[in-house]
C-alpha cells in the first residue's frame, strides 16, 4: 500500500470516528459535501485541483443556462450523486436513478449530508422494459452488460422510463443519461417523458451501445424523431486527454407552432 493511499485510509478512520460523515469541497463556485464513503479522500487530500466533477464544466454551462426554477429533471445512472447536486441547485426536483447497490448507499449518504431535500434515490435501473436483469460491476463504469472489467453481477429491478413516470404523475422536463452503453433503450422506453421533456443531456458510450444492438446514428434518429435538435456536443477530459469513446451531446425540443420556449 502506497504511504498516499495509507495515510488517506488512516485519516478517513480517524474523521469517522470523532463523528465526521463528509469533507467540504468548492465546486462550480459553492460549497458540496463529499462523503467519506465515496472513497475519494486521497484524491482530495494530495490533490489541490480535485474537483468530484470530472471537468465536465463546458457541459454543465450549457445546462445551468437552460434549467428553469419549476424544472424536474430525471437523472438516470447518478452513479454518487455529483451531478444531481449540482443540478439541484437549479431544479424544483431531481429523481436520482442508480441500481448498483454499493453505489446507491454513497448517493444516499451524498444526499443526507447536503441536506438536498429536493432529490430522492432510486434503485432502479432504467432500460426498454420492466423486469428484474443483471447488472454487472461495482464502479463508475458499471452497466447491465458484462465485461472484462465487470466480474461481479447482481440482480436489480429495471423498468422503463415512462412507466415510472406514469406511477408518480411527475413527467421530466431535463432528462440526463448517463448509462454505458443503454442510452438507445432508455429513450425508446420514454416516449411520453421525451413529449414532455424540454431538454435532455446524453453522455454517448459509442464503444459500449454495440453490446446493447444500438449505434449513435439510431440514438440521433429517436431523438430527432421525438422533436429534439443537439445544440451542443462535448468530448470528456481523461487524464489530459480527450477520450474518443464517449460525447456527451445536449438536445433541445424545438419550439412547436404557438408553444412558448
């Protein structure tokens, strides 16, 4: 065990045990509380230019000057909970979507010690249809396609978009997708909440939508067909380099005849 890596596991019992839940980061010009079960603490410790939003800025830019204060927004594969945060700033509501259990508890706990009360978690997987599938793999990358890097499988429930709006009787009016691979079935299985929706942001996993029979062109052509046009595209940054195999693309509903913007 590096001595990093020792000290920061050593500092996290410590903080744990006199009581502390979270550390405080500035993130986008205010304050959010990073659990100590997110397991970044190292990073955070040694690390002065540690942000837990993976310079995905230009992106989040571009959705703040859209969101509305009357927003719902569905945020579907939340993973710990960063991004719902920081939209929550904005929204009347978010509904955060994570199936991975391990991952679920951290959102929860992200949750708590923001004290966001207008964000609820759900353990649900969103795809094309309501059934109970395997999801395979513990971290960021986890999805409901195995792979090398993906030992572990668990069993969680899946359902469509649509129908867990129709339960609530809330529809979407942000939609952000951020789920390896799924995105296709997660917008055929959300007719009525991409009618309804204004704006929906995609993170685009062109190496991993192949695993689930789909392509980025069979993405856009729902997407245009549902009334939508991508005002802005964004390659993610990783360790200093532009990553060809994901884009997140934004997408705006077009203005139908006598519908205010």
């Amino acid at each position: 065990m590096s001595f990093r890596k020792g000290f920061a596991n050593t500092v996290r019992r410590t903080l744990r045990a006199a009581g502390f839940r979270a550390v405080t980061k500035t993130v986008r010009g205010a304050p959010l509380r990073i659990p100590l079960a997110m397991g970044e603490l190292r990073s955070m410790l040694f690390d002065p230019s540690y942000s837990p939003f993976f310079n995905e800025d230009d992106v989040m830019d571009v959705l703040d000057s859209r969101i509305r204060t009357e927003d719902v927004i569905f945020d579907i594969g939340a993973y710990h909970g960063v991004w719902s945060m920081l939209l929550a700033r904005r929204a009347r509501e978010v509904v955060a979507f994570e199936p991975n259990p391990g991952s679920f508890a951290v959102l929860e706990e992200m949750i708590a010690v923001n004290g966001a009360r207008n964000v609820s978690a759900c353990a649900v997987a969103v795809g094309g249809e309501a059934r109970t599938v395997d999801f395979w793999g513990t971290g960021s990358g986890a999805s409901l396609r195995p792979g090398e890097l993906r030992p572990s499988r668990t069993r969680v429930q899946m359902d469509t978009l649509d129908r867990f709006a129709g339960g609530r009787e809330s529809w979407p009016d942000v939609i952000k997708i951020d789920v390896e691979g799924a995105e296709h079935q997660v917008l055929a299985g959300a007719v009525r909440c991409l009618s309804h929706a204004r704006l929906v942001c995609i993170e685009m996993h062109f190496d991993e939508l192949a695993k689930f029979g789909a392509d980025g062109a069979m993405v856009n052509a729902l997407m245009t067909g549902a009334g939508f046009v991508e005002i802005a595209h964004s390659s993610p940054v990783r360790l200093g380099e532009n990553d060809p195999t994901r884009m997140h693309v934004i997408w705006e509903k077009r203005l139908q005849p006598g519908r205010a913007g």
